[in-house]
C-alpha cells in the first residue's frame, strides 16, 4: 500500500489547487485536469 504523500499530483487548471492520483483515474490520468466536478463544470466561467 502507497502512502498518499507518494502517490503522482497535479493542480486543477480551473482553480489552481493540488489534487492526487485516485484508483478511478488509473487509466486516463494523463487526461485528468479538474480536481473536482464544481471544477469541471466551470471550466467555461474562466
């Protein structure tokens, strides 16, 4: 098991905040921008 310190980061491009790696993401996180769906959907508001 991983510690969550060790796992890959990133910061949302919406709101600029750091969010790591999740299982779900495992397959597509080179395509992962947004930290959250609030994020995802105010994508456009910018």
């Amino acid at each position: 098991m991983r510690k969550k310190s060790d796992l890959p980061a990133k910061d949302c491009v919406v709101c600029g905040r750091p969010f790591v790696w999740r299982k779900k993401w495992e397959k597509v996180w080179n395509e992962v921008k947004y930290c959250s769906d609030a994020c995802r959907m105010r994508k456009g508001a910018r």
